[in-house]
C-alpha cells in the first residue's frame, strides 16, 4: 500500500492511500495529490539514501509521496 502524507505543523498528515492495482484508489490519491500541489505544496520522492526528486505527477509504484511547504527565506 503506498502513502500520500502532506509534512504540517502536527508532523504529518496522511493524505491519500492507494494500491496500484486498485484504480479506484489511485484515481482518489491522483486527486488528492492534484489538489494539494494547487494548494503550493510540493510533492517529494525518495530516489535512494539521501536523495530525492520532486514530482509534479503521482507515480503511481512509489511506496512514500511526501508533500510539503516551499522553505521560506531566499
């Protein structure tokens, strides 16, 4: 089962769930992954130890999509 989790202020919230052989359950975490990015968030995907990419689609065969804020201060 793979997880959609957006990073808050309580630590994290799950989002979404889904198995991808279960349409259904992708069709809702692809909404729901949708209408968080609208939202300003950005979606992260571990790519091996301590490295990572950001998405702009599901993908759908990750086991973790994590969602969080831009970082503030430039």
């Amino acid at each position: 089962m793979s997880r959609l989790i957006r990073m808050d202020h309580t630590g994290h919230t799950e989002v979404a769930e889904w198995s991808a052989d279960d349409p259904a359950s992708v069709e809702a975490a692809v909404t729901a992954f949708r209408a968080e990015l609208d939202r300003g968030f950005f979606a992260i995907v571990s790519t091996g130890e301590g490295h990572a990419e950001q998405v702009h689609t599901l993908p759908i065969d990750a086991g973790l999509v994590i969602l969080r804020r831009p970082i503030a201060g430039g």
